[in-house]
C-alpha cells in the first residue's frame, strides 16, 4: 500500500471505531467531487460484508452546516421521493463524528458514514447529455424534493449567504486576480472579462433590488441540482445525493441553476442552455407540482424572473470556480474551461439570452 493510501486506510479505520460497523476492509477514494474527501468503502461484521459512503468534510465547514444538511437527509429519508442515502449514527448517538484538534490553531474534523446507494451514475455536472426521458425523471425529482421540504424548517443553518445577497460578494471575489493572480491563461482570461462580469452583477443588483420578492416562495434548496448528482436505472432516476449545498432560499433560483447545468459545452454552442431539453424539464416540473398539494408551480412571477435566475446560476457556479482556484494547488488548465463555459453564458445572456429565454421557454410555460 502506497503511503497515502495507508494514511487514508489507517484515518478510515480509525474513525471507524466510533461507529458499530465492523472493521475495514477495503476502500477506494471518489475523486468526483470538488468540496469534501469521499471514499466507498466495505466493511465486515460478524461476518457480513457492507458497502458504504465515508465523507470528510471539507476545512471549513461548521457544525451548524452540517446539522442543516442532515436534518434535510432525515426528513427526505421519511417521504416518497426516490433513493436517498441514510446517516449511520456513532456510538454516541451523533449523525456525525467530530475529531477534535489538540492544536486550537486547527480547526475540528467532521466525518460521516451513508448509505452506498444503488444506481447508475452515468453523468457530472459537465456536459450532461440528457436523454428526454432522463430530463423528465430529473425534473420530477426536483418538483417532488421540492414539495417535500416546502414546510420543513431544519436545525442548523448554511452560512452562506441567500443568492440576492450574494451578488456584492461574488463581484469582490472576482476582484482576487488583482491581488491573487497567479500568473496563469485563468488569470488571464478572468482579468480581461473582469470589467464585463462585474459590470454584470452591479446590473443585476439594480434589477433584482428593485423588485419585491414576496411572491417568490423560500424553501429548502438543493442548490447543486445536476446529473452528477443523480442515479439511474434505464432512463428513470433512482438515487438524490449531495445536499451539503443545501439551504434556505429562493425555489425558483434553484429551478434556474437546474436549467443552467443543461447548458452545451462544445465549443459552438458553449455556454447556450439546450432549449428542448429546457423546456421539458421545466413543463415537467410544472406539471408534476399541479398534481401535488405541498407546493404549487412556479407562479407569474417566478416566471417572469426565470431568466434571472438562470443567469445568478451561472454567476454562482463562476463564483466557485475562482473562490476555488484561488483557494487550492487547482489546475489552471482545468479551471479555465469552468470559466470560460460561464463567461460564454454571460456574454451570450447579456446580448440575446434574456429575450431568447423568454420567447423559447416562457411563453411556452402558461397553463399551470
């Protein structure tokens, strides 16, 4: 065994012992992820072997956070929504296992054990190519999410800030490449854009500052909504994961990014949602919430701001993009395609994209 690999391997086992789930056996890291360390691993006890999900969480999170995203995961595991990975608890009773630092310069670590989920996961958040029938199954899962949580009002909280107050914070995290630059064509390209993306953002403070937002219901959000985030089976989806996103806040922002991770990204129509796919995503969950009585469809309002709201998706997943390449050893190579994919978006948005969303999705939308 390689020495990283026994450090994961003695780091696993060791967390292991404040849980009732036998001893290590084997594990293999996923490495799909941005934010937190992941691994499948299985264990044996009294000998039956099981398969489960071990997370680390990431240096920054708070206790609060992850609390609020536990208690999100506990209540979906009680309603009628399709596969979602359940909490083993610790020896103490605790949805998660705190290491404590002798050093109060170092922050604790937070660890978790799920479920292992069965299912297909066919897609990242990049490029997802969705069938039509995939597109429907993944919005009647959102539609059905979203009803389930629209009155739960979990423990704990996302620090984050809610998406409109998150505008003045994502325009100065822009502004690191001044400071922060690390020589690189990321750089480059963040700093020639620089002026047009925060000249974007001021405009869509303006715009969303001038509005009263009280039609537009705040629930539980998923706030990641992608493929990469889902399981199939054939062309129906079976497994939800990954709420570490998770918190309160508007329901049609989370509809917008859900819309904007169907955008293309070959290079002639990179950063261009796909239309149809668009508009059956959004018919379906329209259609799937009419026939439910926990929350209804998107209202004249929310529609109205739809375009908004898909745009702040694409700010929002820029704004990770260089909170993050700023923050960690990131190739710059690998990063620069997340930018330029959300700077193609906001350039084409910006020229055509509101009226072309309006006209090809909007108005094909009345009725529910």
């Amino acid at each position: 065994m390689e020495p990283g690999q026994t450090a994961h391997y003695n780091e696993i086992a060791e967390v292991l012992t404040h849980y009732d789930l036998g001893e290590l056996l084997q594990f293999s890291q996923n490495t799909m992820g941005y934010n937190n360390t992941n691994f499948g691993i299985q264990t044996e006890k009294m000998g039956e072997r099981k398969d489960y999900f071990f997370r680390r969480y990431k240096a920054d999170i708070l206790p609060d956070e992850i609390i609020f995203e536990h208690a999100v995961i506990q209540h979906l595991l009680e309603q009628d929504l399709c596969q979602v990975a359940g909490l083993h608890k610790t020896l103490t009773g605790d949805t998660f296992f705190t290491s404590r630092s002798p050093d109060s310069s170092r922050p604790d670590v937070y660890y978790a054990v799920f479920d292992y989920l069965e299912g297909d996961a066919r897609y990242t958040w990049i490029d997802p190519q969705l069938s039509l029938e995939e597109v429907e199954g993944t919005a009647q899962v959102l539609a059905k999410f979203h009803a389930a949580v629209a009155d739960f009002s979990p423990p704990g909280q996302r620090v984050e800030a809610k998406i409109l107050d998150l505008l003045p914070e994502i325009s100065m995290n822009l502004q690191r490449v001044k400071k922060e630059s690390k020589g690189t064509p990321f750089d480059a390209v963040l700093a020639d854009n620089l002026d047009f993306l925060q000249g974007q953002c001021e405009r869509l403070q303006v715009h969303c500052a001038g509005l009263d937002w009280s039609p537009a219901p705040q629930i539980v959000i998923h706030c990641d909504y992608h493929p990469g985030n889902l399981l199939f089976s054939g062309q129906e989806v079976v497994g939800l994961f990954d709420f570490d996103w998770s918190k309160i806040d508007l329901r049609c922002f989370d509809v917008g990014l859900a819309v904007w991770y169907l955008s293309h990204w070959n290079a002639e129509r990179n950063g261009i949602i796909r239309f149809q796919e668009s508009l059956r995503f959004l018919q379906v969950y329209q259609h799937t919430l009419a026939g439910l009585q926990e929350l209804a469809p998107l209202n004249d309002f929310e529609l109205s701001q739809l375009p908004v709201m898909i745009n702040l998706g694409n700010l929002f997943i820029l704004n990770w993009t260089v909170r993050d390449f700023y923050a960690i050893d990131a190739d710059p190579h690998e990063y620069l395609v997340y930018l330029a994919h959300s700077i193609q978006f906001s350039r084409w948005f910006e020229l055509r994209g509101w009226e072309v969303i309006q006209e090809l999705l909007i108005s094909n939308l009345s009725g529910y």
